[in-house]
C-alpha cells in the first residue's frame, strides 16, 4: 500500500535523531521532543515548488500535519505552505 497525496501536500517521514545530553547521557525517543526535520517520501502532483521532491529533508512547523500509521510505518501529510526551509547538504 502506498501514500498518494492530494492537494498541496506531501507525505514525510521522521528522520531518527540520537540525543545526546552535555554530559553523554543518551535519551530515548521518549524523552525528546519530537524533531522538525523530515523525509519526503510523496509528492502530490498539484505541488508547485520544485525544490520538493522526494528525497528531500525538509523542516516543517512544529504543531502541522496530520499523523498516519501505514503498514506499520509512522508518517506525516504536511501542507507545503507549512514547510519552512529544504535541508541541502
């Protein structure tokens, strides 16, 4: 089964972050907030902006999107207009 976004939107997947504290304690997925940058795994062919294209890492809003479970795998379907910069490098 696949994602297939509609509108204006993309479909991101949570980059894994391994947090550290100053003193070398490692916390869980937990106890962190939840990051911002994301994998774009879909685009909707109604998406204007071409430097969004599957692949890429983007950062999103804090409190956007709406979380779904597919397979056993987390995402996120994201408004472009809530997408904030494009990771390069």
């Amino acid at each position: 089964m696949t994602l297939k976004p509609i509108g204006e939107r993309i479909v991101v997947k949570m980059v894994e972050v391994e947090e550290k504290t100053a003193s070398g304690i490692v916390l869980p997925s937990s106890a962190q907030e939840k990051p911002q940058v994301a994998e774009v795994v879909a685009v909707s062919e109604e998406v204007k902006d071409s430097t969004i294209k599957v692949g890429s890492k983007v950062i999103y809003s804090k409190y956007s999107g709406t979380e779904v479970k597919l397979d056993k795998e987390e995402y996120i379907i994201v408004k472009t207009e809530d997408v904030l910069a494009v990771v390069e490098g």
